[in-house]
C-alpha cells in the first residue's frame, strides 16, 4: 500500500454541512428522548409529560406558531434543568444518547454526514436542542460541532434562562452565517439538510439545499427550487406527511418546561403541608 493510500482526506476550509437533528438526522424529537429519560430518573413524571405534550400537539394542529408563543417557550424551554449542576446534566445527556437516542438516528442521514466529512468538509448540526446535548450527538457522530439553544449557567449550574434566542427559524440562518464568518466558509459552496419549512431561512442561506424528511410546504418548496429531496421514512411514517413534523419539538418544549414547573409546585405544596 503506497502513501497516497493511506493519506487523508485534504480539509476543505471554506465548505461545511450543517444538518438540523429532529426528524433529519434522527427520527423523533431529541428533546423529548432527553425528557422521557429525565423522566426515568424522576425529574417528573410519565404522566406530566404526556400530559403537556398533548396540549403542546393539539396547539399545533390547531393553532398557529406566533411570536407571542415563541416568546413563552424561550423564557420556559430549560426551566426543568434549573439548579442541576451542568456536569449533572451532562452527563445524563451522555447516558440518554445511549439509551435512547443513538438506535433513533437515520443510517441514511448519518450516510450523508459521512460523506461531506469524506470530502474533507466540516460537519454541524443546527438545532433548537439544548446545545449541550447537541454537541453530544455530533461527537458521538464523529462531526464537527453543534450549534444549538444556550442556557444561562451561573456557579456551574443552570438558572433555568435561556441566552439569546431559541436556535429556530430565522434564528438557525443568523447562527450559520456568524459561523460562516468566524470559520471563514464559503456559504455558496455549503449544503444545509433539513425536514422542516421552519428552517427556509437556513436552507435558503446556503448555496445547496437537500429537503430530508420533508413536511407538506417544505416538499412543495423544494420541487419548486430544483432543491433535492432525500426521505428515510417508509410504510406508516411515510404516510405521516401531512402532519406538521414540527408537533414533536413543540409539544416536548411545553412538555418539558410545564412538567418541571408541576414538579416544582407538587415540591412547594409538600414542603407548605410539613409547615
């Protein structure tokens, strides 16, 4: 075997994937395996979190996704973390992934991310996951990075606030092109994947847009745009298109926040009872 066999691939400096996670890169919402598992180690309860994520799905399905509701789940998105030690919850991310997550990711996804790091390019994924579970899935993926929703961390542990926005929408778009800058990539020679017309923005900021996954207004856009569509679903979950693929991340956000908030009121009704 020669040299040239053996040598690496040349990095690409100025082109880079970016993947959203849910529904794209996994099946599912990350964030509602991250809470079933804090569930598991009674952070709340089965019931709470059924609970909340059904209204959070009926809002869905019947409402729409406005500021002001942007704005409640920006203020309340982590709350159920707050006080946990980051390197508590961290490390539960890390026991999460291997419980539940990691069998729940896309081989054709995880094909497609493989590829681009082939080529030499950089790899991130781009979610409105909590960044610190994010960045857990790329490492155990072997990718780049992760760019994901921050929380305020304050003596090593969360305050239950969030810093700046939730990384959703226009959001994720703002977020690519600071990297973009910082990394000094070439955005026209980029390719952004996701399921969800939420994210436009994004896939309208790189010069190669792959629909993976889609839902109903993201397929139609992408047949519009010449985009290229790429769906790992079959049987049942393939005739799930019609439904928003955005129900899952919206109905674990209420779910998440409003059982760590009953949590907090069962903990405060007990502790008034002693007294």
């Amino acid at each position: 075997m020669s040299d040239l066999d053996v040598r690496p691939p040349v990095t690409d400096l100025s082109s880079a994937a970016f993947f959203d996670v849910d529904n794209t890169l996994m099946q599912g919402a990350s964030i509602y395996w991250f809470a079933r598992g804090l569930a598991a180690r009674r952070f709340f309860t089965g019931r709470d979190l059924l609970k909340f994520a059904w209204q959070q799905a009926h809002f869905r399905l019947h409402g729409k996704e406005n500021h002001d509701h942007i704005a409640d789940i920006k203020q309340s998105a982590l709350a159920f973390v707050a006080g946990r030690r980051v390197d508590e919850v961290v490390g539960m991310c890390e026991e999460i992934f291997d419980e539940l997550i990691a069998r729940r990711i896309w081989s054709g996804a995880r094909d497609l991310a493989e590829r681009h790091l082939d080529r030499g390019e950089r790899v991130w994924l781009v979610t409105a996951t909590p960044v610190e579970l994010a960045e857990i899935i790329a490492r155990r993926l072997g990718l780049t990075g992760a760019l994901g929703t921050v929380a305020e961390i304050q003596g090593g542990r969360y305050t239950g606030r969030l810093i700046g926005d939730i990384m959703h929408g226009a959001a994720k778009a703002d977020a690519v092109r600071a990297l973009a800058a910082s990394e000094g990539l070439d955005l026209s020679t980029c390719t952004a994947y996701s399921d969800s017309s939420n994210d436009l923005p994004m896939l309208s900021a790189v010069g190669h847009a792959v629909a993976v996954n889609p839902d109903t207004d993201l397929r139609r856009h992408a047949r519009a745009n010449g985009w290229q569509i790429r769906d790992f679903r079959s049987g049942r979950k393939a005739a799930m298109l019609a439904l928003p693929t955005a129900i899952a991340a919206g109905a674990v956000a209420g779910a998440v926040a409003g059982g760590f908030a009953l949590r907090r009121r069962s903990q405060s009704r007990r502790v008034a009872s002693r007294e």
